[in-house]
C-alpha cells in the first residue's frame, strides 16, 4: 500500500494519506487513526469524499487533496456516514471549500439539518451520561443543503457506490460498498480499534440494533474493509469482518 506525507496536527505530529486500494485512499485526520475519512477517485477523474471528521479536520482533508495533486473543487461529492461531531463536525467547511454536494440517508438528514446529533440510548449508564451533555458540546455547524438515499441505493459516483443501512449507532447510519475497488467502509458499525470491536454503546441511539444490523456487512463481498475509527484491513478482510459477526474475533 503507497503512503504520501499530507500534515501534521496541531501538536506537529506526521500525518499520512494511505491508499487502500487503487483510486481509494484513507485519510487520518486525528493521529493514530482515530478518525478517519475515505477518498474515492470515479473513473471521470472526479472524487467522493466519505465523512469530513471533526470540526478541525477541514485543514487535513484539504492538505491531502494537495499531496494528491488535487484541487478542492475535484470533490463532487461527499457522503456522510451519519451526524455526529466526529463525522459531520468539519462538513460545513468543507462543503463550502469544495462545493461538493452532500449525501446523508435520510433519517439523517434532520439531524444535518439542525446541526445536533441523535439522541442516545440511555438504557446504558454511558448513554445517559452523554444524554447530559449540553448541545453545545455536541453539536457541529447545520448544512441545509441536502440529498438523501435510502438503503439499497446505488449512487451514479465514483463508478458506482451502494448504500448498506446499518442503523442503531444511529437511525440513519450507513456503510458504504465499493465494488469496483473491492472496498468497503464500514462507519461506525464496527471500529478497528486495538482489534475489531463494536462502537462505543454510549453513542448509539439503540445499542442492540447496531449489534444486529451490522450483520448485514458479512453478506458483502469485499476486500479491504475501511473503518472509520482505526486502520483499514487489507488481508483477509471479509474473513476477519465474518469472524468478528460471528463472535469469534473481538
């Protein structure tokens, strides 16, 4: 896999834009991968962006493009995963830097809409800790400007991109499949953080329904699984995905 120097955080720490597979690239925008967004070049030449991370991330996501040889306006797109801060707080910016047009399911899109994220389950003592947190903690600049799909879709970008509904860690949440690559980003629905494990249940609007929609992603056919929260996997990806549904992994 071909790794490119991009930027460093506000601490000075190097950040790297990592292809994954040809034409699609992660990009780190909090070091040691604790977020990430996805770059997805369509054979025109044009680019999706998948999540615009936190509101500091717009200065990484930008840089990257540059390391790439790329302008802003080359992102036609951006997919967003679903609303909350870690994923949608750098969408306004980037949006406007960019002008791409921006994609949420839409039982998300309220939430995008308003800049606030989802409610969360507080049958767990973490949900009704984070139920507390005043918005303003929360909260991420609204974008009005919206289109929305619905599970099953196949948006006409990058050659092709179908939407998996994986909702619970929020209504709307989604994981994204890329055939012509053979990649698939999972969003929240599993992390790969010191192993593959499941999204933190504080988060989730409904903590059992994310267990069990993600199940949907050992069905796919896939090469590398992209997470959003840790590196990608590249060697036998579906594998350790089924494994981990499974309960053999954690």
């Amino acid at each position: 896999m071909g790794y490119r120097p991009v930027v460093t955080d506000e601490g000075g720490t190097a950040m790297t834009a990592v292809q994954v597979a040809d034409g699609v690239w992660r990009i780190p925008t909090a070091p040691a991968d604790v977020v990430n967004s996805y770059l997805i070049a369509g054979p025109d030449g044009s680019l999706v962006l998948v999540d615009a991370g936190t509101k500091r991330a717009s200065k990484a996501l930008l840089a990257a493009l540059a390391q790439l040889g790329r302008a802003p306006g080359d992102v036609t797109h951006l997919l967003l995963s679903h609303a909350h801060n870690d994923h949608a707080g750098g969408l306004a910016e980037v949006q406007a830097a960019t002008g791409a047009a921006v994609h949420t399911h839409e039982r998300e899109a309220v939430y995008v809409r308003e800049g606030r994220m989802p409610a969360v389950d507080r049958s767990t003592r973490g949900g009704r800790l984070m139920a507390r947190l005043p918005r303003k903690a929360t909260g991420f600049a609204p974008v009005a400007e919206l289109e929305t799909f619905a599970d099953g879709a196949v948006l006409p970008v990058a050659g092709g991109i179908s939407v998996v509904h994986t909702p619970g860690h929020t209504p709307g949440h989604c994981s994204f499949l890329h055939p012509s690559s053979g990649v698939l980003v999972t969003g929240d629905a599993i992390f790969n953080v010191r192993g593959l494990r499941w999204s933190f249940a504080s988060s989730c609007t409904h903590v059992t329904l994310s267990r069990t929609s993600a199940a949907r992603l050992g069905e796919l056919d896939f090469s590398v699984a992209g997470f959003t929260h840790g590196a990608h996997v590249s060697t036998g990806a579906q594998a350790a995905v089924r494994a981990f549904l499974a309960g053999r992994a954690s």
